[in-house]
C-alpha cells in the first residue's frame, strides 16, 4: 500500500513575509542605476542624501572645483561598480597609482575630461559614503591658481595694504594686501606652520597639510575656520 505524507502547513502571513523578504532580497541585488543619465556628478537614485558644492574664481565663468558627497544604502562592492560604469561612460580614466580597494574604504584616482578626478567610499550607519571630486585644470591657469608641477600653491592676501606678514617654511612673505589682490606660494608637499602677522603682532597661527598639484584658499583672519581646497 502506497501512503501519501501531507507537507507541514505553512500559515498564509508566513508566506506573505517569506514573499515580501524575498522580494526585498532580490531589489537590493539589482544594479545601481544614475539619477541623471546626463549629469556630470553621477549620483544612484537609491542614494538617501546628496550634496553639491563649487568653488569659483573671479572672472572664471566655470567653477575650479565641483564635489559631490552622497550616502547610499547599499553595499560599498556595488557603488563602487556603479561609479567605475557611469564615470566610465563620461570619459573619466581610472588610473592605477594610489588606488586602495577594502572591504570598507576605497580611494581612486582618475584623469577625467576638464581634469584630475578622486572617487572616495567608505562605510558609515550601514550605508555607504560617497566623495567625488572634480578639478578643472584650464579654469584654475585662468585664476592663476594652478601649481608648477609636482607643488601646492597657497593662494592669501589680507585687506589692509602693507601691514601684514606671512611667515612660513622658514620664509617670511610680505603681503601687499588690499581687496581682490591675493598672492601665491608655491610649496613641496607636505605639513606646515604658519603665522600671520600684523603691525608687528601675531594675529593667527595654524597648521596646512598640502598634496602635489593642489591649490588652496589660506586663512588668515581668526573666525575664518578652516582653510579650504579650491583645486
């Protein structure tokens, strides 16, 4: 005699939430895809938060510096072969010096169309962060911004004509001062200590940590805050 064993029933709220987690499962496997198939700065249409920030010079129509900053809940594995795709499609070239691939950070460098490009992941509440730079080469020559190869260009000034000191890398600059008239400095990489000095008095002092072929806006005031990276 053949006997047939009944399968154990399942109750049906059961199944819906197996069917629901499934279905969840297979939505967060799908690829990232671009907001904007056109813009510039990519950004996933999963992501919960983006920013955009630019800095700009004085008679340069187009902005020095764009970033893009972003969170996206999703695996670092998976936004990093989204941005690889999408950078990839708007003619950015990764290039091999200085990348770093974890499991929870990622740092890559690219040549892209108006200039040096940096991707930046790491992991942050379970979602995954994102840092994407964009440095325009022919707007920072027009600011005269851009280094001599291979250095950091300090770019100061001070509103007050003729008072004021920079002293640095064993080196003290006058500073010519007044309103829309900042100077440059080219350095080596690395740290420094500064001092501002004004009528002969010691307004701020403060450190700066400075990469080869970047350029940044000094601040010299108290109450300025922090030195900024314009290229």
């Amino acid at each position: 005699m053949t006997t047939a064993r009944r399968g154990t029933k399942v109750p049906a709220r059961w199944r819906l939430l197996a069917c629901s987690l499934t279905l969840l499962a297979s939505c967060s496997q799908q690829p990232l895809t671009a907001a904007d198939a056109h813009a510039d700065m990519p950004v996933p249409t999963r992501a919960s938060h983006s920013s955009f920030s630019r800095t700009s010079a004085d008679g340069v129509e187009v902005p020095l510096r764009l970033e893009l900053k972003a969170e996206v809940p999703a695996e670092l594995g998976d936004v990093l072969a989204f941005y690889r795709t999408e950078l990839g499609k708007r003619g950015w070239q990764e290039k091999p010096d200085g990348a770093v691939v974890t499991a929870d950070r990622a740092l890559l460098v690219f040549a892209s169309p108006k200039g040096p490009g940096t991707l930046t992941l790491g992991r942050a509440k379970g979602e995954t962060t994102v840092g994407l730079v964009q440095r325009n080469t022919e707007a920072a020559a027009k600011a005269n911004f851009l280094p001599m190869p291979g250095q950091a260009r300090l770019i100061f000034g001070y509103l007050v004509p003729d008072v004021a000191s920079l002293a640095i890398n064993d080196q003290i600059v006058k500073i010519a001062g007044g309103l829309n008239h900042p100077q440059t400095l080219d350095l080596p990489p690395g740290t420094y200590s500064y001092a501002l000095h004004v009528s002969g008095h010691l307004v701020r002092s403060d450190t700066i940590t400075l990469a080869a072929d970047q350029a940044w806006f000094l601040k010299l005031r108290d109450g300025d805050g922090e030195s900024n990276q314009i290229y």
